[in-house]
C-alpha cells in the first residue's frame, strides 16, 4: 500500500456535504483505504471573481492503485459529485487534488506530484499538518518547515 494525501476543496452545494460525501466515496473504493481526515478550513476563494468561501481538508489514504490510476479516481468522484470544469480556479462544487504520492516525484503532461503548489497554500499545508505533523516531502523538505514560511493569511479552522 503506497500513503497519499489528498487535498479536498468545495465553495458550492453545501461544501461540508461535498467534502464529507468524496471521503465516503474513497473509503467505498476497494483499492483505497481512509487513514485520517483533517478539520475542516474555511478560507477566502483563490480564483477569479467573486466566489463564496472554501472549505478545505487533506485526507491520509492508502492505496494500491497507480498514481495515474488513483488521479483518475479523484476525477470521476469529483464528476459524479457536479464538478464542471469551466474554469481555471473557478467555484467548484467538488476539488480533489492528489497531493503526494508516497515519497514519488512524477512529472507527466497528467500529474505532477508533488502538487506543484502544495508549498504555498496554506489550506493545503496547515490540514496537512494536523495529520502528519512529521512529514517530510520527497526532497527532504519537512512540513514544518514549509509552514514556517506560509502565513495562514484568512484560514480558519472550523
């Protein structure tokens, strides 16, 4: 079993459903096991416009499946829960970002992993570090220190 984390996001149809509903979906998979599931962040939307809040989460798993195979994964969840891609960083009812895959660097016109922007969201790295306050990045960065340089800026822990 290879340990991922993935990042959650939502600002439409009830984001605490949408969130609660994909972790459900991930734990159903045979292929994939729930470890651990972060608080649950609000914070201000990144993108154009305006948009409502997000409310953000990083989740633990554990997984047989391929990297591309678990992205793939992500995505149909992300389908059957009413994510539309329109637009680059619009309001989303359902985002699952695939963060880290066990200590693997891929850099494919698919996925990149690490997450390119892992290191400067504060929604992704504050979660992160609730449930895996150890963790070091597959270049040898620890977490804690990467939050040393990323103020939480708006974030609020719910």
């Amino acid at each position: 079993m290879i340990r991922c984390f993935i990042g959650l996001g939502s600002n439409l149809d009830d984001p605490e459903t949408q969130v609660h509903k994909a972790t459900r979906a991930l734990d159903a998979d045979p292929d994939i096991r729930l470890q651990q599931l972060s608080p649950l962040y609000r914070n201000p939307a990144i993108g154009p416009g305006q948009q409502p809040d997000y409310l953000n989460a990083v989740a633990e798993l554990h997984t047989t499946l391929p990297a591309i195979d678990l992205l793939q994964t992500l995505q149909s969840i992300e389908d059957a829960q009413g994510r539309i891609r329109l637009e680059r960083w619009g309001p989303r009812a359902l985002d699952l970002d695939l963060l880290l895959y066990g200590t693997e660097t891929i850099a494919s016109a698919m996925l990149t992993v690490p997450h390119p922007r892992l290191r400067e969201r504060a929604f992704v790295l504050y979660p992160l570090y609730d449930i895996a306050p150890d963790l070091v990045l597959p270049d040898g960065t620890s977490l804690s220190s990467l939050l040393d340089c990323c103020p939480d800026h708006d974030l609020q822990r719910l």
